[in-house]
C-alpha cells in the first residue's frame, strides 16, 4: 500500500528469506511470524490484500449514502451505498493533507466533507470541490483512493489489493445454492458484537479452523456439533458423529435442501479463483437450532419451510466466515489490528420481518457464539503469550488440525512466492 | 544532545538524505516526516535547538528561587529566578547519578536538593555539595547542564542549542513596539491550559500556520476574525475583510496604537537572526475583544486608554505565539513531546491588577481560544490518523495556506543543510 | 533462550562492543544500558541466567502440587512440588502450539491440563497425553522445558541457564550458619508485596547495594541502622557506628549468636561459584528489631532464645537478598520485567507457629521495608527518568557506593567476556 514499502526492502527480504527458510515443515510458525511489524507489512501484502474480505452484511447500507467504517491494521475504508445503489469502499484519508474525511463509525452522507478545509468527496469517491486551488490543479487526480467491493448473498466484500480481484464467480456460486435458502439479503441484524483478542491475527484463524480444542474448551459447542466437535475423540464418539451425518443427509436431501460441500481453498483453489469452503452437517439430533435448550430462537430465514436441524458452514478464504442455522445465522470475520492484537466481528442475522422481543430475543440468538467466542479470547490470549516466549519453539500439528496446519502450508507458501518474486 | 546520537549516524544519514530526496515539492511531508522516532530527532536538532522557544510567562518565577519545569520531548528544564532576578534554564538531571533534581512541578527553591544523594545545587546550576567523593573530585565540572535563557516583554525564552543562540534583538524590539501597550510583563495569569495533541508536532504547527480551515472548523473564530479568516473564501467576504482593515488601520493609527507589521520569517529572516513576525488587525466591528459577546472581559491592559478592537500577533518561530486584544492576551506554545504527541500550553495573561471575579472571570477570557483549541485538537488528531495510513501520499497545499507552506519549505531547507553538514 | 538469538547477532555484536568500549571506567553506566532492548536481551543471558535466582518461600508449596508462577522478563516458570517433594520448575509454555499451560498464579495441581487442547503434563514436566498424534510422535521429546530448582533454608532458588549452575554449596553453608537459627524452612508468610518499579533492573539494584542515599531517602531506615546508613556521614556519626558495632560482635558472640561475615561476591567469588555474601550486624540500641517503636512485632524465630538485636543481612548474586532480624525475616527479590520496569517481590517471614491478630499484624512486621521500599520506588522512577534525557551523561561514584561500583563493574566484565567469546 505504501509508497514507502520499498524503502526497507533489502532488509526486509533478507529478513523474511531467512526466516521462510528455517521454518521447520508441518510445526507451527517461528515466534516471529507471530508477533513482528515487519511481518505483519508482508501479512497484509501477501495474505490479506490478496482476496476478498468480508466487511459486513448490507442491511448496514440499504439507502444511498448509507455508510459504515471498515477497519484493517490501523486503515479504515469507508464502505457506502451509491447513488445507483452499488457499494464503494473509499479509502478514509483525505487528498490534501491527509485528515481522516469520515469521523462516525457509521451514518448517512450526500457526500464526504472533509472536517479539516472541507475538501467534497462524492459517494464514489470523486472530488467534488476544493477551495483555493492553483489553476492547474487536477480534481481528476484526486479522488479518494479506492478498494473494491462487491455483494453477494447480502454479504458484502472488499478487496484491498492493487491488481486484478480473485475470481469471486465460484465462490458466489456455491453461496447462492448454500445460503441462498436462508435469504440473506433481505435478513436483519439482530446483534452485533465487536471486540479484540490479544494476539497475532494466525493465532486466531489457527484456533478457529481446528475443532481439536473444542472437547476442553468449548464444552457447549461441543454438546451440540457432534460432527464437527467428536471427529477426534477417542472414545468412540467420533464414529457415530459420522454415522449421524449420513443419516441426516440422506432424510434431509429428501427434504430438498441442500446437503454435502464444496472445499476449493488452500491447494485446491486454482491460481486466480477466490478460495471458499461450503457445507451442510447436522446439529446433535437434541438442537434443532445451535441455541441454548435447542429449540428455534426465530422464525425460519427466507425460504425455508421446514427445520431440518442442520448447520451451513462457508468460508471466504481464511478471515470470513458464515454460519447458517433454520432460525439464525452468524457472519464472522477476523482482521488484523496491531501485530498483538486482532479484530473480531460477529453479526447475527434473521429473518427481516421477525420483531425484536416478539419473535426473538437478540441475547438468545447470540448466546451460543458468543459463549464460544468468550471461551476462545481467552484461549488465544494465552497462546499469544506462550508464544512470546524465549523458550517457545514451534510444536507439531495433531491429526486434529488439518485445516489449520493447512491454512499455515499455504500462507508459507504464498509468502515464499512473494519474497522470491521480489528478489528476482 | 546526547552523546550517543553519533553512534547510529551512518544510517540515520542514508535514511534522511532518501527520504528528503524523495519529498515533492510545494506538497506536505512524507508520513516518516510525521512519526518516524529518527526524525524527531533530528527535528530536535535541527528545527527545535535553533531558536528561541518560549517557555511561559515571568509571573510563574517574580521572586529569587520560583521556578517551573519546561518539558519538551521527554525532557526537563528547570526554569528558576536567580539570586539577582535573573533567569536560569538547568537541565533536570543530577550530574551524578541521572536522578531528577526535582520533582515537584513547580514552586520555590533555595536550592536543588537530588532527592537521590542530596547532592545540592544553587540556583545558577552550580553543584554547591557532594558528600564522600574523592579528593580529585572536581565540582566545578558538575554543574548542572544549562540551556540559555532571557526575559523579554514578560515572556521567557529559552535557547536549548549547543553553539550560539540566534541574535533575539530584532525580535525583542518588534515585541517591545507591538506588545510594549500591552505591558504583559505585569500582567497576571488568568487561566492556564496543558493538553496533548495526538499527532507529530509538524501537523500541530501546519495547522496553527494557516486558516484555510477556519471557515470549516472554526465558526466562533470566524465569525471574530474576518482579517484572517475570510481571506480565502471564494464569496466576496476576502475583500471586504481587506477593506475593513484598511479603514481600521487608517483610523486606529491616528489613536497612536501601532498598526501595520513584520515579518522575518522562513527564508526572509537573516543567518544566525531569530525569525519573527508581529502585526495588528482588526476584529469584526461587532467585536470589540476577542470574546462570546464582543463586549472585554477584562480592564484595558498596561498603558492602552482606549479600546480600538485589534489583535495583536506575535510568533517567534514557528512554536511560539502571543496574541493580545486590548483586555487579555494569550500565550500559546507547542512542544513536541513523542513522534506523535505533542504539548500544548495556553496561558491567558490580564492587567496585573484586575481583580479576578470582580473584573475578570478566568473561563470568560480563555473562551475564544480553549474552544478554538478543542477544535483544532480534533482536526489535528484526525490528520494524524489519516496520515498514518498505507494509502496516504503527500498533497498538494491550497493558496489558503501559504504559510503551512513556507513552514515546511524552510523545515526541509534546515534539514537538508544539516544533513549535509553531517555528511561533509 | 531463543532459537532466533543468533538472527541478529551481527548488528548486536557490534552495538554490544561498542558500547561497552566506550563505557567510562568507574562511572554510571551509558545511556542505552539503561533502557534499550538490545541490552535486556544480554542482561538475561550473561547476568541473570549465569546464577541462582531466588523465587520465593517454601512454604508456598507445602504439598505435592503445590505451586506458583516466577515471572521474569515476561517468562514464566511454574515451580511446582514434586511427587516426592522436590521441587520442579517449568517453562509455562505448551510444547504443541505454545499456550500456556497453567493460567492462575498459584495454586494445586494433579497434573498441568493446557487449556488449549488438552495436552497433560506431569509435576515434572513430562508430557503425559496428548491425543491425536500421528504414530511416530515422540513424547519423551515434548516435556516442558525445565530450569533447575532447588531448596536452602526454606528459599526456593532457581538457576535458569543452560549449562551447569554455578556451585551454590558455599553459599548454602553460609546461609545455614547465618539463617539457620531463624529456622525460616519452618516459617510463615506473615505479607507479600509484588509491585513495579519503573526503571531498568540495573538501577533497581544500583539503589539497593548503597546507602550512600540512607541518610536523605531513607529517615526511618537510617534513625534504625547506624551501621549501615551512617558509614560516610561526614559528621562523625559513621565512627560511633563503628565502635557500637564491635562493642556488640563481643558480647553477641558471647551468647553463642552468629557474628561477622563472609562476602564472596564480585571479584571474590571463584570461577563456577555462586557468589553471595552474610554478615551480621548491630541495630541502633534503641530498636531490639527493625519496627516502628523499636519493639519486636512477632515471637523469636526458630532456634533463638534471647533478642540480641542484630541484624543478618544475605545476599546470593546481585537480585536476591534476606534481611532476618529475631521476629521477623524479609525475602527481597528484583526481576526485569522489561528494559524500563523491574518487578519486585517482599516476603515477611515470621516464626511457624505465630498466631496472626494475636502474636504479629502483619502491617506491623512489614512496616520498616514496606516504607523503605516505597521510597526507593520513588527515586529509583526519578532516576530512570532522567537517565532517559539526551543530557544524561555517566557520573562519578562516591565513595559510599562501592557495592554499586562493583557490581556494575562485574556487570561489564562479565559482558565484555561474552560478547568476546561470542565473537571468537
């Protein structure tokens, strides 16, 4: 992103080259991948600028000029609603001398109006006036600088990077026919929650990808997600979390609704396509939702007409998350903040005609993530400060981390190519 | 200052020289100008150890022994009244062991007693006690490190280079001529304010330098300030500001106050002569003082008889102001305290004798300016952030802010010159 | 301790040598050796982890399980009773994705769950589950890192080096035949105070080897410690000092009490010993022990039988020291926490069997150090601030302070040793 970037870079690329090069294969990542500046500049080059994030759910944005702040590691881009209705994701530094243009989390603008000499920014980010200036200058030249964005499923994503976007096509495919049934788009937020871990933004997503932690921290999850929660236990639990999904999928199939997966990230997703996940599995037969007594705590989303007790997973690269219950589902998406400190968001979506404190309680909705979400701050502020230690080395993946282990070969894989292209 | 600042030199040499090389021209600073630690330092060198910095007002030290502590990037002066009512500026540092001589803020001392061993110094610095040392112990080259200081118009200055200090004469008999009326050296201090600015001292000082942004973000100043604020706006007000200063001046002059001004600034000050610049103007006709209402808030000031609605303003540098109205006047000075912090102090001087509650009350004289503050305060932490951004890149300045302008052009002109001066 | 030491050790190197060759002889140390990074990361090598360290009382773990958590630099140790009652002391970081492991600062334990994922280790570290590890998984490679501990007179000391601890077989005679009569393995925590001092460890020790600044600082300690506090007063306080101490040694010595001393420190402590160093010596005949009214504040302590009102004073290394009077005991331990906060720990001891609110209060047995300690915390934050300024420059010790010369000068020629070796 910087101008600057190039400045340190023989450093830097001996830096990266040398620490790439003695990480020890299948183990987690030296301590300073967790916890440099200089690597968290290479994260947000190689890992974050380089597919779609998501930012949030359009409900936020319905109207013209509709905006929200998007945070990532100290930048902010202001994600707003044209005036034909399509999304722009502006860049929150003004032209002149650099103010932030926007300083409300969210709200309502015909334009953005500089605070510091009211520089007039349109929704899409052209400059619209400038007092006093000399007879050559360019408004052309000086609109706000842009990211892209784009909806799909009433999701809304951004992409940070300088060239062409990942092919998103695939991805929107299989969201439509996973999340489709829920109506995303026309849902309503019924609770948002925002808060920060203490650690390095691939503790987090090393910690949400992997369910191996779930049996001794997450004993709710864990209770009903016998799929995803049981595959490691041996007791003997994990074979009929399988045979239950089986059973499931076959009876729910019937129902027509949609069963199975699509898994295209890591190695799987061809050069150029957005990586995704999605996936259909059964709650423990108790929950007919992931609610705290297992009942229903909203009316069916979209349309969808009967409970089928099932529980809809994607996933947009490694930060961006859904999960798509009958009654509810819940956006989640992780971004880095400081190389110490990381982003979370969770948003809770209904139906968009349920009414608040008729047909649901937000507190109901949000308590099963929430709870898990608690239970995993805490455990991931404790790794971040193991990690820190002089005496840290790194340890070796289970066979109940595929994903995470996984997620970790292909970041190391990316940042190789990035530092090798560089050099050449 | 320190001893130790030629051990990193070589790199910190390579760094500055690349990043003024790579600085456009006519436009604002690069974003390392505005947080990079190695610039502060130099800025400490080169922009703030060469000239005269007000420290505060005489009236905090009248008798022998009073004294305040001057803070300016993490470091302390003493600023004490000597035996024969001269002014010493000591380093706060004991020559023994590094402690603080003192600790207090301010107060009255018959000495400095290191709270540490007790060695004792006098009120010149000199190191009076030191127990138990050895026979060649020499206290004549433990005196406490001093920074020159002088007294002028009631206001103290420091100079914290090593060499020679910039010849002050100019300046002081352009102060005595402008603030002479105002007899501010037996005025009172009204109210005193000390806060921080979220933001490198550079963006602090751009902003104070200009009024491009008054019409936006100042409206009470605006309203008070046509002279200065109306000049650029593009609706006829400029010119009939200019015109009301003419007549103003016209008329005020035959009162005998001084009208007109100075100004040795930037590249118009002489080599080794402190800049400075002094002039007069009108308020709007509706205002009589700088106030809420228009109507003074305190009695007429040192030898002026009757009000003529001007505003007095002084700035020695480009951190240090005095602005006086016929019934108060106001010091303001900044310091750079981090890369992105920085010290603000106003003090709000009246006539030595106004009674306060009787004549004066403190929050009625600092209203025009703690308001005007706050705001920019806002503005200048928003300008920070933004200029943190990846995406931020140097802008262009507006014919609003010539003088923003010339501040930086004379900074990278210091710079540049020292820089080659080290590497010569 | 870390793997990536030897990343940088090129630049270190340099930085290291040059600072060192540049150091004054019989001076303060030079600015960056109180407070940069780069020199905390030597001290923890070549000064901390080169001696025992003392942790704390044995009476915190009483019983197999029994534990608490030794904090230094951001490191922690869980030191654990053994099965059998030795004592363990283990690096709280999981050997699988590095949590850590044990959460509460003190406590019981069968065996250390890691919070994460389940891993199980035992008292002694060794890794007793895991699940989920592929077939050729090597337990017996995945213990806890450990670091020796060990028990002396009722202290816990722990070596946290590499190699062979030094000897402690000298100094653990020595403390038997100095603390034995205080029977403190039998003892009781009467209080406990953990708090920061904000400076570098290296002042924090600085401080506490003189008492040069006793008489200004310290007023309570001094009016109670002639022998100490009033050596190099220049009013021939220190010769009446000297004479109630040899006036006391006979007829102490007479009741069969300790007396004298033996110092192995420094210069004095062979080769692969650790050095220490015990004395004993008189209060001011006024105090039978070191509390407020000068009464004793609990019962004797272990084999003692009549007050003499003596002082034994321990010191092992430069970190850890007892101070045992006949009611009561202090264990007083600095750590660096980082390179500008150094933690410190106070542990009142009294006799076993005391009944607390009927036999001591344990504000009254903590009064003289906690006052003391408070003061000190007090200068030694002055102290770091100023050696932060660009004027600090090294200054000269008195001859009250040679205690402080010779551990700096030990410091440095200890660092001077490693950086050759390391460069050879």
């Amino acid at each position: 992103m910087s101008n600057d970037a190039a400045l340190a870079s023989e450093d830097e690329l001996r830096f990266m080259a040398d620490l790439i090069q003695r990480q020890p294969k299948g183990q987690t990542l030296l301590q300073p991948f967790y916890c440099d500046p200089r690597v968290l500049e290479w994260d947000l080059e190689v890992a974050l600028r380089s597919g779609w994030l998501l930012a949030g759910h359009a409900s936020r944005i319905r109207e013209p000029g509709d905006y929200f702040v998007y945070e990532i590691a100290g930048e902010q881009l202001i994600v707003v609603r044209g005036d034909e209705g399509e999304v722009h994701a502006l860049v929150n530094v003004c032209r002149h001398r650099g103010s932030r243009v926007c300083l409300e989390a969210e709200g309502n603008a015909k334009a953005f109006v500089c605070p510091y000499h009211a520089w007039t920014y349109a929704r899409d980010g052209a400059l619209r006036s400038a007092r006093n200036m000399p007879d050559d200058f360019d408004r052309g030249r000086h609109a706000l600088h842009r990211a892209q964005a784009c909806e799909v499923e009433g999701l809304i994503f951004l992409y940070l990077g300088d060239g062409d976007a990942p092919d998103l096509a695939p991805a929107s495919r299989a969201m439509a026919e996973f999340l489709g049934p829920h109506a995303l788009a026309s849902a309503q937020i019924a609770e948002r929650e925002v808060g920060v871990v203490n650690a390095n933004w691939k503790l987090v997503i090393e910690n949400f990808l992997e369910c191996y932690h779930c049996a001794s921290a997450h004993p709710e999850y864990t209770r009903r997600n016998p799929v995803t929660a049981w595959h490691y236990l041996e007791d003997g639990r994990g074979e009929s979390a399988k045979q239950l999904a089986v059973d499931w999928t076959k009876r729910v199939a019937q129902l027509g609704h949609v069963v199975g997966g699509i898994y295209q990230l890591d190695g799987d997703a061809p050069e150029g396509v957005q990586g995704f996940g999605c996936s259909r599995v059964p709650l423990d037969p108790d929950f007919i939702s992931q609610t705290r007594d297992g009942k229903p705590v909203a009316p069916l989303m979209g349309a969808l007409r009967v409970f089928d007790g099932g529980e809809t997973g994607v996933q947009v690269g490694h930060t961006s998350f859904v999960l798509a219950y009958n009654d509810y589902a819940v956006l989640i998406r992780f971004t880095p903040k400081t190389p110490l400190e990381t982003l979370y968001e969770f948003t809770w979506l209904v139906a968009g005609d349920a009414r608040r404190g008729t047909d649901y309680e937000p507190a109901d909705v949000a308590w099963l993530w929430r709870t898990t979400n608690d239970q995993d701050t805490t455990i991931v502020n404790a790794n971040q400060q193991g990690v820190l230690s002089r005496w840290y080395q790194p340890g070796p993946y289970s066979e109940g981390e595929p994903y995470t282990r996984s997620f970790i070969e292909g970041y190391l894989a990316r940042l190789r190519q990035a530092v090798e292209a560089r050099r050449a």
